[in-house]
C-alpha cells in the first residue's frame, strides 16, 4: 500500500486543472490537487491506526492556510507543466509537521527532492508534445488564493488504478480559530 498527503482545489480551478491534464495527457490517477508529501510505501509493520491518530493530532495545531498560486511552469524540459504555488512560510511549517509524521511511520529512503509546492498541469510528456504544451500553456493566467481547511490522506494497492481518499483531516479543529 502507498500512501500520500495533499490539498484539494476548490472546485473552479479542480476543473480548470483536469480539462488541461484531460487534453495533454489523458486521465490522471487523482483529482487535481497540490501535494503535501509524496506518496510512500507501507512497510508490513505499518500501524494505520496511530499514523491516522498522529495526522489528526499534528493537523489539529495548524490553522487554515492561504494557498497561492500563480504562474505557470515546467519541470524536466517540459516534460511536466505546473502552476507554481508561493512557498509561505504557514504553508512550509505544514508540510514540515506532516512531514515528520510521515517520516515515523512510513520512512521515504529515496527522497532526494525538496518542496517545490505546484499544481501539476500535465505530466509525462514527450519532449515534443512538452513544447507543443508550453507554448499553449506558459501564459495561461491562473492566479488566485484559496483557503485550504482540511488535506487528505490517499492511499493506493500496487493493483489498483486511482489513487482513493481515505480521510479528510479538518486543519485547526484544536486551536482558537480567528474567523
């Protein structure tokens, strides 16, 4: 079983973000969404349980967080087009508590990238269609500010095809929230 952390969009720029991986590179295994950590791999060890305790624990002390996004971007030659999202420091402090979560329960050996928060545009291209991709997608203006009030936790079997919810985790449930 794999699992992974991320945040889902509201439902106008959802569906701005799967018209344009629908048309570049087909269906994708998850809902549009910004990822929070990477997916990782179960050990046979793996106690759900307190890993699902210790995520609601640690998203209980983190407020609501703005989201912003903005250009976009390619990794990889073009390979991947994404809109850049603003690294702030709410949004660093986040995945760096969910990060140790993760970190304790399902260690990652191969991890070698940093945070780079994105939405991904289309992923998996060649470097043809890459170019083709970028030039009708690298002056798109998508900028806005979202609040994101819960991640979820997705989980996936090896034979599986999508990528499942198996919890939205409400953020600030354990703090005065300031509304």
């Amino acid at each position: 079983m794999r699992y992974y952390l991320n945040i889902a969009l509201p439902p106008e720029l959802s569906d701005q973000v799967a018209a344009i991986e629908r048309h570049w590179q087909g269906s994708s295994k998850s809902s549009p969404h910004l990822t929070i950590i990477r997916p990782r791999v179960a050990r046979n060890d793996f106690m759900s349980t307190r890993f699902m305790e210790e995520l609601r624990r640690i998203a209980e002390q983190i407020q609501p967080l703005a989201i912003r996004h903005g250009t976009v971007k390619h990794f990889n030659h073009q390979q991947t087009i994404y809109l850049n999202v603003r690294k702030t420091i709410e949004l660093s402090d986040c995945r760096r508590r969910f990060k140790k979560v993760f970190d304790q329960f399902l260690p990652d050996d191969q991890s070698i990238y940093g945070f780079r928060p994105h939405i991904t545009l289309a992923n998996h291209l060649t470097s043809g269609t890459g170019r083709e991709a970028w030039i009708e997608l690298g002056h798109l203006q998508l900028s806005g500010v979202f609040t994101c009030n819960c991640v979820n936790l997705l989980a996936m079997e090896p034979t599986d095809p999508k990528w499942q919810i198996v919890a939205k985790i409400p953020l600030g449930e354990g703090t005065d929230r300031v509304d």
